[in-house]
C-alpha cells in the first residue's frame, strides 16, 4: 500500500495548484507555497498518487492558498477576549482536483463561505447543526441556529472515497456552486464537505472567506495568543483524520 508521496508527485501537485490559483489573479506569495499546502486526508489516501491526480479516482485530498489569517483582536476591549476565537478574518484559496475531496467536518467556532472562481464545486450538508454525542454539540446554550437552505437531492454520478462513504451520511443537502453564484455560507458547528465533478475540465477553483482559522497547518501561529495555540477547531468525522491531517510523509524521489 503507498503510504508517502514523493517529492517530485508533491511539488508537481502544489506548482500546479499555485500556477492555477495565479492565472485566476490570487496574490500568491511565496510564503504561501510549503509543505501543508497539499492536504492528503489519511493514511490510506497516498493511494491518489499511484495513479496521479488526473486519474479521476475518488479520493480526498486538495489544496489550500493562505493569503491571510487575522485574529482581529487589536481595538477589542478586553471583556471581549473570551469570544474572539470566534472571530477574525481568513481569506484563502482551495484547489480540488476531478474527483477529488475535502473530507467531512465542521467547526466549532468557523463559520465559512465560499465562491468559485473557475469550475464547478459539488457541497455537501447537513442543514441542522446535528445534536449528538459524537459531535458534543449542546444547542440549547446557543444564541440562535436557524438551519441552513436546503439543498438539491446528490447527483447520480457522485463516486466517494472507498471506505470513507459512512461519514458522508449526514450531509444529506447538496449544492453545486459555479462562478457568478451568490456567496455560499456554511454555518458554525453545520458538517459539511466538497469536491471536484469527476468529469471536470479544471480543478474547481474556490475562495473561502471565514472567521479565523485555527488548524494545524497555519503559519506562523507560535507568535500568537497563548491560549489559541492549542486550539485545532477543523473536526473531521473520519476516524484519526485531525490527528493524520497534521503533516505529510514526503520522501525523496
Ligand atoms: C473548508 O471547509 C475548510 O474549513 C478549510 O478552510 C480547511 O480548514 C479545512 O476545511
Ligand atoms: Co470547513
């Protein structure tokens, strides 16, 4: 079984992704072209790379451009500190490939909205935050949680990753987003998950726009408040994935 992508299969992926992300006129710096850029969701998922990423194969792994992560605190007053972690700002830029996804999740305290630059963009929902003990989500202290709109019925041809079908089941509402749609928005704590139409011509192409992001991959974040730096606030419903999403194995080749 591949348990690694090779440096060359690695820098093909992002170079790709960052020359993409350049033609549709993102400001990609080179500080923003690393190691965390290529998201391999698993274990299992180095398995893309037998047969390349245009090989339109179910798997889940993409892309993330990181052009700002702002905590915003600055000018808050300080009885507010306890709920900035629910604020700032992010803006980034995520690449999926033809058959290709981001695994399912949600975010305790994100709330996010996309808009698709070249492509189309399969989404896929729940509409309600979903109160069980899996997810320790408790409702009733929340300040409101009207649900999201529904969605259209998933399209015949969605083909998902082997084995990870079961924590897709939940996200019931699907929509397919294109460029020129009005903003997407995924709610707080609402599981959600995307990918590239198998039969695309280009990957899809998407800006996100959210909250603060606090996840593992983001640089630079050892300088900021002390309390946020244990904080990963991505929950995937896969089994082991927050752990495995930390870093890549790339080896020489
Ligand atoms: C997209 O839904 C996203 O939240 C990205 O911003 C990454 O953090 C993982 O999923
Ligand atoms: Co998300």
């Amino acid at each position: 079984m591949r348990d690694h992508v090779t440096r060359r299969e690695y820098n093909d992926w992002v170079s790709e992704c960052a020359a993409l992300a350049i033609a549709c006129g993102y400001p990609v710096q080179r500080s923003m072209i690393h190691d965390s850029v290529g998201l391999i969701m698993g274990q299992d998922q180095y398995a893309a790379f037998v047969n390349g990423l245009w090989s339109r194969e179910p798997y889940e792994l993409f892309a993330i451009f990181e052009a700002l992560n702002e905590p915003a605190i600055e000018g808050l007053p300080k009885a507010g500190l306890a709920w900035a972690e629910y604020g700032g700002l992010c803006d980034k830029l995520m690449i999926v490939h033809p058959g290709k996804f981001c695994s399912p999740h949600y975010h305790w305290r994100k709330t996010e909205y996309y808009e698709v630059v070249l492509g189309e963009m399969d989404v896929f929902y729940a509409p309600e935050i979903i109160n069980d003990g899996q997810l320790e989500i408790a409702i009733d202290d929340m300040i409101n949680h009207k649900t999201m709109p529904r969605g259209d019925r998933w399209p015949d041809r969605v083909v998902l990753p082997n084995g990870r079908e079961g924590s897709y089941e939940r996200l019931t509402e699907y929509r397919c987003l294109r460029p020129g749609d009005p903003k997407f928005v995924v709610h707080r704590k609402h599981l959600h998950a995307f990918g590239c139409p198998r039969d695309a011509l280009t990957p899809v192409v998407i800006r996100e726009v959210s909250n603060y992001s606090h996840e593992p991959t983001t640089v630079g974040k050892a300088g900021l408040l002390e309390a946020w730096q244990h904080i990963h606030d991505n929950n995937f419903l896969h089994p082991g994935l927050n752990e495995s999403r930390l870093s890549n194995t790339i080896v020489d080749g």
